[in-house]
C-alpha cells in the first residue's frame, strides 16, 4: 500500500470512471465548495457559514454524458507525497481542473501546478488543463484581469521554459457566488460529451433555422451545459437561464404530488417565459436530465407550436446521439 | 415597533422594496420614525411608519410623542427579536405600547411577529418557542385583536405574515374572494391564487386548505420576487410564466393594473390556449373589483 498518495481514498480499488475531470489543488483552494454548490445544489452563503472539513478522501461526483468528477484532497506539497499515479491522467476522455485561490498569494500554488503538469503532460501530452482562478468575489475588475494576466503568464512562461506543451492550458475566473464556476465547469465538460462536434452543429441549424438567439443543452439538476450553439456565450445571459431553471423548480414545487407516480417518467415539460421586452425564453425537455432552453425575440417563440415542433425533432436527434 | 436590531427595517425593505436577505446585513439602526406610503391594490395606501427602537427613541415615543405615535393606528406590528438578551424589558416595552394603543387607538388590530426564527433550525423547537411567546403575549394582549407569527426573512414566512396582514386590510375581500372561486369553476381550473404586483403578496385564493395551501403560494411569492430582480438585472423585465407538462399547467400571468394571477389546471382535456382566453376574460371583470376597492359590496 503506498502512503497518502492523491487516489488515496476508499474507492481506491475502483477504477476511475473513462470519462473524468480530476479537480486539484491546495487544501482550502475551494475545490469541495466548488463540487456541493454544483452537485448538491448548495447555496454559497450556506457554504460559507458551514465548516467544510478538508477532503480526506477522493471523492466521485457523477455528471451526465458518464462524465464522472473527482475531488481529490487538496495537497501542500507534491514532492512529499510522492505525486499522483500518473495512471490516472490518461485516457483521451480525461480532463484536469485546478482550482487556485485567488484571494491569497498564488506562488505555491503555480508551483504545484507546475509540478503537476510534469507528471500529467508526462502520463498524456494531451491532456486538457483547466486552470479555475478562484474566489474572485471581493476582487475588483481591474484587479480580476490583473490576477488573471499574472498566473497567466507565469504558468505559460514556465511551461515554455521546460518546453511543454501548453496549446491545450486554458484560464478561468470563477467564484461560487456567480455562475462563472457553472460555466467554467461546463466549458471542462462540453469537449468531453461524446459526439460534441455533432451536438454544436445540431443546435447551431435549430438555432438558425428557428431564429433562435441562443441555445442551450443543459442538465437541469446541476445546470452545467453539455452543449451550446457556437455563438459567443453571454455569462450573464447564462446566469439568467440558471436562474430560471431554478424558478421553474420552485414554481412547480406547487404541483408536487400532481405528477407521475414513477420518478423516471419523462413528463414533456415544456415551459415559456415572457419579458417586457422583446425577448423569451422557452425551455424544452428533452429526457430526464436534460432539457433544452432557448432565448430568442418574443416574435420567434410566439409561434409556439411550430417551435415545439422542431424542438421536438431536435430532441429526438440528440436522444439518439447520446445513447 | 420594536427593539432595536430586531428587524423591523429588514422586513420592509424585503417585503416592500426590492431588498434581498442579504441586502439587510447592509441596514443601519433606524433615526426616529421612517414614514413611508405604499400603494397596494390600486387605491390603498399604507402609510408605514417604522419606529427606530433605540432607547432614545423609544423613551420619545412613550412620552412625549405618544399621541401622535399612536394616534390614528390600524395596524400595530410588533417585532419580538428571538435573541434578545433580557425577555422581561422586551415585554415590558411591549405593555407600554399596548398601553398607549389602548389610549388612543382602541380598534387597531395588533400582529406581533416573532423574528429571526431561521435562527432555530429545528422544526419541533421553532413551533415549541413560537407556542411559548404566543402565550406569554396572548395574557399580555387585552381588549386587542391579536394575532402572532413566526417569522423570517430568510424564507417565505414573512410573506405569510404580511399576506395576512394585508389580507385584513382589504375591503371588498368577501367580494374578490367570491369572484376568484367563480373564475376558478368557469375555467374548470383546480387552483387559482391573487397576488398583490409590487410585493407579489398572496391577497386571496380558492383552495379551502388554509396552512398547507399558503405555505405553498409563499415559495411563489419568493420566488416570483427573487426571479424578477434577476429578470431586472439583464433589462428584461420579467413579464408571465407558463410551465406545462403531461400532469399539469401552472400560468402565471399579469392580472389586472394592481394583481397578478396563477392558474393550475390539471385536466389534460383543457387547452392551455383556452386557459389564457378565459384569464383574458376575465381581467376586465376584475379590473373592477381589484383595482378599486370602493366599487361593488
Ligand atoms: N437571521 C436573521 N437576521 C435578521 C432577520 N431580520 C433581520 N435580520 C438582521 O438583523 C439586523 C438588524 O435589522 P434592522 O432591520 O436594521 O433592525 P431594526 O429593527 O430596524 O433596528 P432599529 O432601526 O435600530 O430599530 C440586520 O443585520 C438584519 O440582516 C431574520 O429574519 N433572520
Ligand atoms: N470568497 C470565496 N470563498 C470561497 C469560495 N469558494 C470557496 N471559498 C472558501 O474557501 C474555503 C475552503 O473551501 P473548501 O471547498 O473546503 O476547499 P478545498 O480544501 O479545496 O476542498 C472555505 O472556507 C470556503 O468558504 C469563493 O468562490 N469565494
Ligand atoms: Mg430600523
């Protein structure tokens, strides 16, 4: 048995899920927090207010599509442990999210990172690397875009230095108070869902051919989005739509007991919302854990029945694609 | 009225403007008396005068400002804060009030509130201390309708509370209320709620369920509130919902100038454009009534 190594944990006889995102980092970076507000649909002043006990174990969060999250104890210092077993950073369905925190000094923080894209690009040269620039509430703009441009460049400095490949590194700022964590979860994911290149192009010819503004592919418990259209994503836009899924889940909360008696019967809801302005939302469902939500000018959804038609064929094409 | 720190601004800034929880913790001690003029359903106004409880205040208000603070009153609230560090002087204070409201203002109905109860996160302990309180209050409350809540800001029972205290206000209630169940049978609909536009407090309903019922209708009512600041936040401003499946169909929709409306209907023969018709119908009908509390007895 080797020692505290980072599999530690009791599911260490199992074998990691094909699909997998490892969420990494220094003990109290936020990676737990992170996985009970999108998992356990906690709310972050809660989060706040508790004490969360350091993860001492790895822990294993499922997602749609089979894609499995790993919260993997947080570590002061790679070299003391003896690193990961590389093992687990291969497979082409893998992906690394490292979480720092951004309100303290991030030094020892790069330096692990560093220490572990070593051992990971080792194990898989290809691997994603998602750096999760943490806790940026409380943090100016000004100051959020100098954070970010700072851990940036030092990351990507360093990597050059060893000569590591750094085209698949991408940066993230995000606190749990917003949906930026949700979104920067769901950017991880998206590349990860099978077939996702025919998912974006299926909704970019809804999109289009509805005259949608924008779509989204989303699981309606943790409200990551599996799949979007290719049109830049608005992150208040997104905040918007989380939002609403979670008034739709308050408001039906009134018909609890009106439903169907088995929990894994598709119900075929279907829910509109309408602005003041020329917007609307429509939201359709799509099987029981996804549904698809679109925003366009009241004038498009308007036409209800014949958006519902076409939603309902695009659900049908997605269903098929996922199996 | 009530000590200092209990909650009396929090409570208004949730209910009446658009304050989150969390905005509270931004609120200082209140200067003197706050007045302020709602306007709810239509022409009732409620002149709210939130009394600062400091003691400075408070000696003020018992002596010599106490005619003309508790002249006139309809409706006295008083905020029990559950922290407080010396019941006695709580109650106390409380007397005094009712004393003077006695004086000058013998048919003012009273509601006394017993807040941050999110502070006690047990479900028996809560409804043990509410009992506790509501019986010390009720020996202490004579010749006054009384009525005691629990309540917080952090869920949806400070919306039940106020509901109930608008609820009383209204004065054509009998009549909205004989309207909402006739609308309710015509639509064949299983449930249908009023609530108040501003504050989307729950001014009546026609299911005979009274507590289960409400309690329900107060998660709309915070829910609604909450989306709509979000709705705000992206200058769209939230207009009317509709959510359908196999099972049923929840609207919620603009009602008349001063209410909004929601319908369940559950009978799957019932077309949701059928639904919306018979809403529209009836929004001229209601205009009446629920926009104009001098109209029809
Ligand atoms: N936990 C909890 N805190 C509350 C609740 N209501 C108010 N508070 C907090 O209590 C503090 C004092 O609230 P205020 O509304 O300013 O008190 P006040 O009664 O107006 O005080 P004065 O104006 O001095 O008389 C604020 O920090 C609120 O956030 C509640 O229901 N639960
Ligand atoms: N300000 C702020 N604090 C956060 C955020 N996320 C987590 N925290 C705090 O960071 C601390 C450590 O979080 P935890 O999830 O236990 O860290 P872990 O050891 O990486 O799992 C906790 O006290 C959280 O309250 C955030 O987005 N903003
Ligand atoms: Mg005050």
């Amino acid at each position: 048995m080797s020692d505290t190594d980072l599999t530690q944990g009791s599911q260490l006889s199992e074998p990691l899920a094909d699909r997998r995102i490892l969420v990494m980092g220094m003990p109290r970076s936020g990676k737990t927090c992170i996985m009970q507000l999108i998992f356990e649909d906690k709310n972050p002043y809660d989060l706040m207010d508790q004490l969360i006990p350091p993860t001492m174990v790895r822990t294993a969060y499922d997602m749609i599509s089979g894609i499995t999250v790993y919260d993997f104890p947080g570590i002061e210092d790679l070299a003391d442990v003896g690193g990961p077993d590389p093992e687990i950073f291969v497979g082409p369905n893998t992906s690394l999210v490292y979480v720092i925190d951004a309100q303290n000094e991030a030094g020892k923080s790069l330096a692990e990172l560093l220490a572990l894209i070593r051992v990971a690009l080792a194990a898989n040269p290809a691997l994603p690397v998602n750096v999760f620039i943490h806790k940026i509430d409380g943090l100016s703009e000004e100051l959020k875009m100098e954070t970010q441009q700072g851990i940036q460049q030092r990351v990507l400095k360093n990597m050059g230095f060893e000569s590591l490949d750094s085209s698949n590194v991408q940066f993230f700022l995000t606190t749990v108070f917003t949906e930026t964590i949700r979104e920067a979860m769901s950017r991880v994911s998206l590349r990860m869902v099978p077939r996702c290149d025919y998912l974006e192009s299926l909704l970019n010819s809804f999109c289009s051919k509805s005259s949608l503004d924008k779509v989204f592919l989303l699981d309606v418990r943790s409200k990551i989005y599996l799949a979007t259209d290719s049109s830049p994503t608005d992150p208040q836009l997104y905040q918007f739509a989380c939002k609403t899924i979670d008034t739709i889940g308050d408001i039906s909360m009134l018909c609890a007991g009106l439903g169907p008696e088995r929990d894994d019967e598709v119900v075929m809801q279907r829910t509109v919302v309408t602005m003041d302005t020329n917007m609307r939302l429509f939201m359709y469902q799509v099987n029981l854990e996804l549904s698809l939500l679109c925003l366009g000018p009241s004038a498009v959804v308007k036409q209800q029945s014949l958006l519902e038609f076409n939603a309902a064929k695009v659900a049908k094409a997605i269903r098929q694609i996922l199996q | 009225m009530g000590r200092s720190g209990a909650g009396k601004t929090s409570m208004r800034s949730v209910i009446f403007t658009n304050y989150t929880a969390h905005d509270t913790r931004r609120l200082g001690a209140t200067i003197d008396v706050e007045h302020s003029t709602v306007q709810f359903m239509g022409d009732l106004s409620l002149n709210i005068w939130d009394c600062g409880g400091q003691h400075k205040y408070l000696d003020n208000y018992l002596n010599e400002q106490k005619e003309n603070i508790f002249g006139n009153v309809e409706v006295l609230i008083y905020v029990f804060d559950l922290e407080t560090t010396n019941q006695e002087s709580e109650y106390e204070l409380y007397d005094e009030c009712l004393q003077n409201l006695g004086l000058y203002s013998r048919d003012a109905k009273v509601y006394c509130l017993v807040h941050k109860i999110d502070k006690i996160l047990d479900d028996d302990m809560k409804a043990q201390t509410i009992a506790r309180y509501e019986r010390a209050i009720k020996k202490r409350t004579k010749g006054f309708d009384m009525e005691v809540f629990g309540t917080s800001i952090w869920d949806h029972t400070i919306y039940r509370a106020w509901s109930r205290i608008v609820y009383k206000l209204i004065p054509n209630m009998a009549t909205i209320e004989r309207h909402l169940r006739n609308f309710c049978e015509l639509t064949e609909a299983s449930e249908v709620v009023l609530f108040e536009r501003a504050t989307f407090l729950v001014v009546c309903h026609t299911t005979v369920d009274e507590t289960q019922s409400l309690n329900r209708y107060m998660n709309v009512s915070q829910a609604i509130k909450d989306y709509r600041r979000t709705c705000q936040a992206v200058q769209a401003p939230f207009h009317s919902m509709e959510v359908r499946n196999r099972y049923y169909s929840i609207f919620v929709e603009p009602f008349t100038k001063s209410t909004y409306i929601l319908v369940i209907t559950t009978d799957p023969e019932v077309e949701p454009a059928v639904t919306k018709a018979n809403i529209n119908a009836a929004r001229s009908h209601f205009v009446k009534l629920a926009d104009n509390s001098e109209v029809l007895q």
